[in-house]
C-alpha cells in the first residue's frame, strides 16, 4: 500500500516542507498523494486557519503569499492527523515534543517511521534534556530520523536552492527520505550520524545568538568571523563530550557549517538578540514585534544546553555558550561578549606560549 505521511507542525518550516513534500509525492507511486498537516486552531477574522488553508490553500499567517499543493490537507485534530500515518514528519518548536508525543501516544501506528525537522533541546518535566529524537524515540516507540541544514524556509518556500542533511541509521529509510524530500532545489544529502545532525541543528542557534549580540554592539566582521569560527568549535566539543563516536565530516554538511553560515547572516535568532543589545525589551516582546507569532529557539535552547553544562561543571569549558545564556537572561552585560572573544580557551596564552617554549628542544629563536 502506498506510504501516508503526516506533518505534525503548521509554522512556515512545516509549511514549506508540506510544500515540498506535497509536490514530490505526485511523482512516487509509493507514497499516498494525500498529505495531512496539523494546524493547531487559529481564529482569523472569524474563519479557523485550517479552513483557510483548505479553501485556499495557503499558510495566511506563517507562510503568506505561497501556495500549497492541494493535496495537503490542514487537520485540527492533532489525533486525526497522526491516525493511519505510515511516516510522520515532526516540525513543531522543541518546547512543545513533550506534549505533541502525549497526544499522539496511542493513536500512532506501531510500525511508523518518524522524522524530526526541529532544531533543539527537548527538555524534561524533572529539568532534565535530551536530543528531541530521542523524547520521540521514547514516546512513540518508533523510529526517528533527523533533517536539518541551511534551510531559511521562506527561500525554500520561493523556489531558492537550499541544501539539506538527513541523519538515518536504516538505509532503507534514507532512500525514501530522499525521495520525499529532494528537489532540483533543495538537495538532500544522507549520513549515518544521526546525532551529530540533530545537535547542529540545535546548537547553531546559540552562535546565532551571539552573532545578534555582535551586531548590536556594532562588532566588526572579524569579530563576528571569530565567533562563528569559536562556535563551531565550541559544537563539535559538545557532540564529542556528550555524543562521543561522531563523524568529524557531518559538520561540513549542510547541518553544520553551511546552517550556521546562513543562520548567523540573517536568521531570527540573530535578529533577536541584536534587538536585545539596542532596546530594554525583554525577549518575548522582542519575538512579539519582530516575529509576528513566531519564536527564537537560539534563547530557550542556550538555556537548556546551559543547565546540561552545569550539572557537570563545564560552563567554563564553554564559553560562548555560557555567555549567550547568561547575556539572554540578563545576567551580564552584552559587553561580557567581548570578554569571551578575548579570552576564549582555544587562544593560546603569552605564558602558555613561554611554557611550551621552555618545553621544547631547547634551540633559541632570538
């Protein structure tokens, strides 16, 4: 039988991947033309969004001005969309996986396969935090791949060329990724490294944090070069010390250093926290105004992979992490920014340079 898909998440991500999706199954008789997506209930002017996404077949207030496929269908009922699906393509914020898994628990089928697009660190009722793969994983009993990479939905919404990673351990399940998802314009490429995929997508968000912090105190271009540069390394010490067993190639993949590229260029995080430096707004006002109802998940998951660093005594040992959380929630000052460029780990000290001379073989440089 032909393979259903559901997408759980009705923002402009998920809607663009519904457009995507939408169109590429047309051209596959192994998957059902029909595409259900969950739209949690929205009045507009006195007309559900779920309806106007039916009739008209456009995201009016997440993805104005692009039109949907008409075989994606908008459901309201969480439950109704999940029900008989073979594949669920998962595509909501990352605070809210606990309570979309609860819904959907018993209404998914046991032998579906699982794909998260969500960039972030799935947080625990006992504080705790986990990859999202996994609280799907653990919830749902099925499972889950990852996609992430450079993808800036509103150019991939337009037709712009993108790129993409899939993480997948199952060959069989990368193939059919691929099929559901690549295009002329948005190409997918698929690794083995599942997690190295997921926590770049979550961890570039907290360098775009800080690039945002960067702009607002009018930092030049090098220092927002070294940034990024010391974000990413700050990333694959993460993975290595939490995920160790990583693919040091993964990074070069879409999901890694070309996401954290077009996210520090112009991604909401970034603009957020530029905002944050310029005005005395606090974060959700900032969202409010500049994001028209959606959110930044670079703040909450700074938060999160701060609480992971301080249960085992490694703040320090990431800095520009720690800095974002701490600038986010106004425990210092943006200035501290400047501090952590100055004195980030990965920059050799004058002593340090001295001791490791008088270390050496002893042949003298003056």
């Amino acid at each position: 039988m032909a393979k259903r898909i559901a997408i759980v998440g009705y923002g402009n991500w998920a809607s663009t991947i519904a457009k995507v999706v939408g169109e590429n199954v047309q051209r596959y008789a192994e998957f059902d033309s029909h595409v259900a997506m969950w739209v949690r209930p929205k009045d507009i002017n006195g007309r559900t969004l779920t309806d106007i996404i039916n009739e008209f077949h456009e995201n009016v207030v997440y993805l104005p001005s692009i039109k949907l496929p008409t075989n994606v269908v908008a459901y309201s009922c969480i439950k109704d969309t999940v029900k008989n699906a073979d594949i669920l393509i998962f595509a909501t914020p990352h605070q809210m996986v606990q309570d979309v898994c609860t819904s959907i628990k018993d209404h998914v089928q046991s032998e579906a396969v699982g794909i998260s697009l969500i960039k972030g660190i799935a947080t625990k009722p006992d504080g705790s935090a986990s990859a999202v793969s996994d609280e799907i994983r653990n919830h749902l009993n099925i499972d889950v791949s990852v996609l992430m990479g450079a993808n800036l939905a509103n150019e991939i919404a337009a037709g712009e060329f993108a790129e993409a990673t899939v993480g997948c351990i199952h060959p069989e399940h990368g193939d059919m990724f691929q099929r559901m998802f690549d295009t002329d314009n948005f190409r997918i490429n698929v690794v083995r490294d599942v997690y190295t995929v997921e926590m770049c997508g979550a961890l570039k968000n907290i360098v775009a944090c800080a690039v945002g912090f960067a702009e607002g105190l009018r930092l030049g271009s090098n220092s927002k070069a070294a940034l990024i540069r010391l974000g990413m390394h700050e990333m694959i010490k993460f993975v290595e010390t939490f995920y160790p067993g990583s693919d040091l190639k993964t990074f070069f993949e879409s999901c890694g250093l070309a996401d954290l590229i077009a996210t520090c260029s112009g991604g909401r995080n970034m603009k957020v926290c530029r905002e944050l430096v310029q005005s005395d707004k606090e974060l959700h006002e900032i969202e409010k105004e500049l994001l028209k109802g959606q959110s930044a998940q670079g703040p909450p998951t700074a938060s999160e992979i701060y609480g992971i660093l301080s249960d085992v005594g490694l703040e320090e040992a990431f800095p520009i992490f720690t800095v974002v959380h701490r600038i986010c929630t106004r425990q210092v000052s943006p200035m501290e920014l400047v501090k952590c460029l100055q004195n980030h780990s990965t920059h050799q000290t004058v002593q340090n340079r001295d001791d490791a001379s008088s270390n050496s073989s002893g042949v003298s440089l003056e």
